[in-house]
C-alpha cells in the first residue's frame, strides 16, 4: 500500500527547522519527502495547516508490566497521544528472561492467571509476541529484578557464581534483543549489589553495547547523591538513563546539583533522563513506606506498621493532609481500591495514617501501586524542557477500574506539550526529545526521524493534538479516531 500525507508542515525530528512538503510511504517505510503531489498514491492525506512529526516514543512505558500486551493488542490509550512506540522493561520488572516461566515480580501491577507463559529467553518472548498484531510497536528492557528472582529468588545479595550467571543471562538477552537491562531504585542507589555482582555487570552490558536504565528514588532530601550513585555505570562507558528525573526536583540547588553530576562525566557516556510531565508518580509500598519498617513479608509488615516505632514514623512521612497528594493506582487482588484517594480511604473509616497502610495491605496483599502527585513548580517545568529529557507518557493502560487519577493519566504528551509552548520550546526540539532522542537513547535504527529509509511511523497532529497516525504504513488513527488497523511490531536493539 502506497500512503501521500499532502502539503504538511514536517519537523523531521532531528532539530531541523520544519519545513512544508510531502512524505511518501510505500509499505512499512518512508519512501520519499519533498514536492510530490503529481505521485498516485493508494491513500491521501491532505495535510495543510497540520504538523507531520515521528511517531511518538514512550521512553518508559508500563504496559508489560500490567500485561495489558496480552489484552489490550490495540494500546488505544498509546495510539490517542500519537505514541507509536512504547518501551518495557522498566523500573527492573520485565517478560523475560524467566528461566522458571514465573511472573512473580509483576506481582503489584497484574494478575498473572490467565497468561500462557510459552517462553523462557528473550528471543523467545519476542517470538511469541510476534505472532499478535499490536496497535503500537514495542521493545524492552531486560529487568534485574526478574532476573535476579529466577537465579536466586528474594535473596539480597548474590554469590559470585549467580552473579555469573546473571551477567551471562543479560549478554544473552541483549543479544537477542533488548535495548539493556534496568534497575529498581534500591538496587543501585541503596548498594544493594555487591562488588562482584556490580562487576559481573558492568562487563556484560558494556560488551554487550547495551543501555542502563535506573529509576530514581523518591523522598530523597538530597536526591543529587542518588544520580552521583547511578551514575556509576555511566562512568564505565554505559549509556544511561535515569527514569523519573523529576524526583531531583526538589529545590532549584538540587537540581542544578543532579545536572553538575552528569556534565562531569558526559564525555565518558552519553547520559540522558526522562520525566513524566503530569506531575505524578506511580510507586509501590516500599518506595513510600519507612525504610526501618520496611519488609517483604505482608505479615512482619503489617505488625511493623502497627507498632509504636511504625505509627511514629509513618506519621512524620505521611500526615493526613499529606495522603490527599496519594491515589491508588491499581490493586490485582482488590480492583474496587483503583482510584480511592488516600486521604479520603483513610477518613471514611476513621483511620490514622499507619492504620490506613496497615488496612491497604491486608485487602490488597501488598499488591498494590500507588500514583503520587508532585508539586509541578519553576523547576519541575525546567526539568521536563531539559534537551536530555525524553518523556514517559504516563498512558499504563490494563487498569482495573477507571477514576479521574486514571484519566489524568492518559494525557502524558498533551501536558509536555503545553509545558513546552508555555516554556517558549520551540517545535522541532519539542519533537526531537520525543522522537529521536528516545530512539537513539534505545538503539532503535531508523526510527525517530522523517527521512527516506525510515520506518513508516508518523503522526499528525494540529493544535498540538494527535489527529492521524501511522505505524508501520497503516493508518491507526483516523481524524482522531482509532482504526482497528495494526502495523505495530515488536522491535530488537539495532536490528
């Protein structure tokens, strides 16, 4: 099939300054830019007074965490903010590699019955996938922590020879496809490797050439100490990325102190960030909870909050008035919780803070996230408009139940855009931190960019909003309208 966008707008996402003209696609790919309109194409787009931008690339996405892969192929909620490209794997949970075929890790976000699990290595995850056609195209991380519980289940630290075998199963699955391997926040910034696991690793990615992805921590007074801590792998020569950036944004010094960090070792690694644009976080328990009462065990938890220690600390970290800024996200085992806003949970039943936490995890089991709202000030918006800031879009989707929180959610690229204009960015770098940046931060090959040889991934767009959109050739989004069309694919680093 042969598709003409006519008479756009095209910022090519490189930086270059738009230009109006014609892009060609035959089949999957972009086959010619430029003044075209005596060309017969099967399909015509006119696109006067439109912008023809890439495909979005949602740089941390968390539809595989929610399996929503499996019951969402259409990723409508991706496809409506011109997202044509999501990317999984993050905060250290990923499909594979399971060497056992468990899904323990995906424990908060998802029930897992129902999934046939028919793959144990990367290569054949990706196999699998590919036999269903997606709205969206999708590429992943490989999880430590998913790797880390199939070699030595919830252990802390590793001996030497599960090291090993770590480092060996992450060689594997870069091999076979993934952008690298990524980190939960505890893992690096809390030492929770040990020297001979932090070695073992470092080789296999840097051989590897693959990417670091680390998720900073939340709560940190100083989170400029946490980006000096991740930044270790980049001093190595790794390419990294540091998810929810905006958790630095505490105070201007603060964040003038994460930047400083990465300036002085940019020449050892390329180094970039990514930020959700709503001004809202999804954690779990132990990212918010103490950590002197923090356990894995839902039981020694429980009794640990109800404890004078527990019930002092967690009402010095989460005051009643604090909890308003605290939704629940989802909960697989207590879907009805989906939505409920802490404070108010807590004041319907009469409850402190810690008996609050201390009821959530008896419904819900433990598994259970939460979104928190940040306060979105002066340097937040500077954060988010940073050159090295690629952007999350917040779209999760496989919701339980939908609320107000959750429709918030959905609007990750409309907001950074608005941020944008409103910051004075101009278009063609409001496109190329959403577009190339993303691809060339993943190893993604012809992709992220407007130029003859690129995938057929283009989106289309007028007031900021997406109005048609293509993956791979075939149109998905029609005058704001989904398609039921799938030309998503599933994407292995540099192939």
């Amino acid at each position: 099939m042969s598709l003409l966008i006519k008479g756009g707008d095209i910022v090519d996402g490189s930086g270059n300054t738009p230009k109006k003209g014609d892009v060609l696609l035959i089949g999957d790919r972009i086959a010619a830019i430029g003044s075209l309109a005596s060309y017969k194409a099967d399909k015509v787009i006119q696109a006067s007074g439109y912008t023809v931008t890439p495909g979005f690339i949602d740089i941390a996405s968390g539809a595989d965490r929610r399996l929503s892969l499996f019951s969402d192929h259409g990723q409508e909620e991706s496809l409506s903010q011109g997202i044509t490209t999501i990317i999984g794997g993050c905060d250290g949970v990923s499909l594979a590699p399971i060497i056992y075929g468990s899904l323990e890790s995906f424990s908060p976000w998802a029930k897992k019955e129902g999934v046939n699990i028919d793959w144990r290595t990367t290569d054949e995850l990706f196999n699998t996938l590919s036999n269903s056609r997606f709205g969206v195209n999708f590429a992943s991380f490989a999880g430590y922590k998913t790797i880390k519980a199939s070699v030595a289940g919830r252990k802390r630290g590793l001996s030497k020879t599960e090291s090993s075998i770590m480092a060996n199963l992450v060689s594997q699955a870069i091999e076979d496809g993934m952008i690298g391997v990524s980190f939960p926040t505890d893992e690096v910034t809390d030492d929770g490797m040990s020297n001979d696991e932090e070695r073992s690793f470092i080789s296999a990615i840097s051989t590897s050439k693959g990417t670091v992805s680390i998720r900073l921590p939340i709560g940190n007074k100083k989170p400029s100490e946490d980006v000096i801590k991740a930044l270790r792998f980049a001093k190595a020569g790794i390419q990294t990325l540091l998810n929810g950036f905006s958790r630095t944004a505490v105070s201007e010094k603060e964040m003038k102190a994460s930047l400083s960090a990465i300036e002085d070792i940019r020449t050892s690694a390329f180094i970039a960030m990514s930020i959700c644009p709503l001004g809202v976080e999804e954690v779990l328990l132990k990212d918010i909870l103490p950590k002197p009462i923090w356990t894995d065990d839902t039981g020694e938890l429980i009794s640990a909050i109800m404890k004078k220690r527990g019930e002092t600390a967690i009402s010095k970290v989460w005051p009643i008035e604090k909890l308003r800024r605290l939704w629940i996200a989802d909960s697989p085992k207590a879907s009805f919780l989906a939505g409920k806003n802490l404070s108010d949970f807590a004041d319907n039943r009469g409850l402190s803070p810690a008996a609050c936490f201390s009821e959530l995890i008896k419904i819900s089991g433990g598994d259970i996230v939460f979104y928190l709202e940040i306060t979105r000030e002066d340097v937040f918006e500077k954060a988010v408009i940073n050159p090295r800031v690629a952007i999350e879009s917040g779209a999760y989707g496989g919701m339980s139940a939908k609320s107000d929180i959750h429709t918030k959610m959905m609007g990750g690229f409309p907001s950074y855009f608005e941020i944008a204009d409103r910051r004075g960015l101009n278009i063609e770098h409001a496109i190329m931190k959403t577009t190339s940046l993303a691809a060339s931060i993943c190893g993604l090959k012809k992709r992220g960019t407007i130029e003859t040889g690129s995938y057929g991934d283009v989106m289309i767009m007028k007031d900021r909003k997406a109005e048609h959109v293509i993956v791979g050739g075939m149109i998905a989004m029609e005058d704001g309208r989904i398609t039921g069309e799938r030309g998503g694919k599933v994407l292995r680093r540099n192939a």
